[in-house]
C-alpha cells in the first residue's frame, strides 16, 4: 500500500510541475527528480528524455539528479512495461522504444503488435470511408458542372463557340463521372473486405481478453 501511495505522490508532484521548458530557478531547485524519471518512465520515454530536464534547468545554474531520475524512471517503466499498456499504446497508434527489460519485453511486444494490427486494419476502413466520401464529392460537384453547362448550352444569349467549348467539356466530364463510379465501386469491395478482416480479427482480440 505505501508502495503504491508513493508512486501516486510521484505522479501529483510530476503533473503539478508540468513541462520542464519552461521552469524557473526555484522550481529546478524544488524538483523531486524521482518523481519527473517515474513520470518519463510510465509514458515510455527513453533515457534521452533526461537531457530535455538537464538543459531546462542547466539555464538556471541548478545541475539534474541522473541517479534519483533514473531511480524513478525505472519503477515509471515497470508500471508501463505491462501487456495491458502495450496493448493501449499500440491500438492508439503509439510507438514503443524498445524501454522494457528482457523479462517484460516479450509479453509486451506481443500485446503492443496485436493492439497496433488492430489500429492499422481500423485505419484501413477509416482510410476506406475518407476515399468513397472524398470521390462522391467530387462526383456531386462535377454533376453540378453538367447541369450548368447544359443550362448555359441551351441558353440564347450563348455564343457558338462557348457551346463549342461547353460540349467539349461536357465530354471530359461525363468520362471523369465513369471514372469516379468505377472508383466508388472498387473502394466499396476494398472497405467491405477491410471491415470483415477488421471483425474477425476483434473477435479474436475479444478471445484474448482485451
């Protein structure tokens, strides 16, 4: 239990101090670098992340703690390090960094991969919708374009050679509506076969208890 109270006053300290950036000489004197490494630890940031802290706070004359970060660090990436949190980082589209110990690696590799396969086959069907919604305007807007150019043909005061042009034009656009239908239906197959691997593989994340 006090295990765990520490790490939650770790987490209030790092949130209360917010972003390093923009810290002053006070608040580099008064950080508990612990509770900063936990902070970096839990979100999966490489070590590297320290350097941010140290040239934050090296402005101010005030030199980082390594070891107490480190110290902190390392119980933030024992909290991260679990196939749950693989899990979410990878559904979410999230990157790992390799931060995870041998013995913890493997267990949340395999989480991290079937939560970002779930997140590239849900980004297909998106990727699929944006297409079909994107073509079918245009597709709107270009039979908006025939309907005027046939009002403006059959108009009176309409020279010859508009009508000429207006024909013309008319020509191009009823090929690019062939086009744009023979699209539509090509993304209708490429959504529908997206979406039912995209439901047989939730049924099989559902198996697996996530």
């Amino acid at each position: 239990m006090n295990n765990r109270l520490n790490l939650l006053g770790m987490i209030v300290v790092a949130a209360a101090l917010g972003g390093c950036a923009g810290m002053s000489s006070e608040e580099c004197l008064a950080t508990d670098w612990t509770a900063i490494g936990y902070e970096d630890g839990s979100r999966g940031y490489t070590s590297d992340h320290f350097s941010k802290h140290r040239k934050a706070c090296a402005k101010h004359g005030v030199t980082a703690d390594f070891s107490n970060y480190q110290a902190g660090r390392a119980q933030g990436l024992n909290e991260y390090c679990q196939p749950g949190r693989g899990f979410n980082v990878g559904v979410n589209g999230g990157r790992y960094y390799g931060v995870c110990n041998a013995q913890q690696e493997g267990a949340f590799l395999d989480a991290y991969n079937t939560g970002h396969h779930l997140y590239s086959l849900r980004s297909a069907v998106s990727h699929a919708n944006s297409s079909i919604n994107s073509k079918k305007y245009e597709l709107d807007r270009i039979e908006d374009q025939i309907i005027a150019h046939g009002a403006e043909i059959v108009a009176t005061d309409t020279t010859q050679e508009r009508r000429i042009f207006l024909l013309a034009d008319l020509k191009d656009l009823a090929e690019r509506t062939g086009e744009l239908e023979a699209e539509i239906e090509e993304l209708y197959q490429v959504r529908a076969e997206a979406q039912a691997e995209l439901d047989n593989f939730q049924l099989v994340v559902a198996d697996m208890g996530y």
